[in-house]
C-alpha cells in the first residue's frame, strides 16, 4: 500500500536504548537516536484509562499508529524502541510492514 508523501507532516525520532551498565551491573542503559524520519500520524479513535495502583490517579492512554517509509534506518525497529514526537514519548507496542515500502508502528502515550 502507497503512502501519500503529502502526510508525512511529523519529523519522528525513533530511539534506541543503549546496553550500558553501572559499576553495580545494573542496566542504565540510554536511549539515542537510532533514526529520525517524516511520518504521518493516525490516531486511534478509542482511548484506555485506568487508575494507577496504589496512587489514586487516573491514567490516560493514546493508541498511535506512526507510519513511514521502509529503509535501512527502519527496517530493524522493535517493541524495544520508542517514538519521540512534540516532546513526548510513544512507546512502541508492535510493528508491521504496510506493503512494500511501509512501516506502521503502533504506539502508546501514558497521561497523568
């Protein structure tokens, strides 16, 4: 499926966590810049929320499908990595090629 090059209106950055470790071997690991790429946003039209256990706070979460073209920046993204857009960060949920050329990462935003 074609994409409309007219849409891909949002510069993302896809981030990466790096394997580094504290002198304990604990996993510090941080996250950088793995690929920046024009994409177009789809909201999903359903929003979850729950309360956060033990804290008493509502929890909203966003459903976000990113989509943007195939390439050997984006040809090895995961669950793993993350979307940086607008200053907020998108957790990716799954990933899936959209024909030949696409790639559609779904994604979660938590609100407090």
């Amino acid at each position: 499926m074609p994409i409309d090059p007219g849409k891909l209106n949002k510069k993302i950055v896809i981030q990466r966590k790096g394997s580094g470790q504290s002198s304990m071997g604990t996993p510090n690991g941080t996250w950088s810049t793995h690929a920046t790429v024009w994409a177009e946003r789809r909201d999903r039209k359903g929003r979850e929320s729950h309360e956060a256990e033990g804290a008493g706070k509502v929890e909203a979460i966003a459903l976000i499908d990113w989509r943007f073209y195939n390439s050997s920046e984006t040809s090895d993204i995961t669950s793993t990595d993350r979307v940086s857009y607008d200053s907020k960060i998108f957790e990716i949920l799954t990933t899936r090629e959209v024909g030949e050329d696409v790639i559609e990462a779904t994604t979660r935003l938590r609100t407090n």
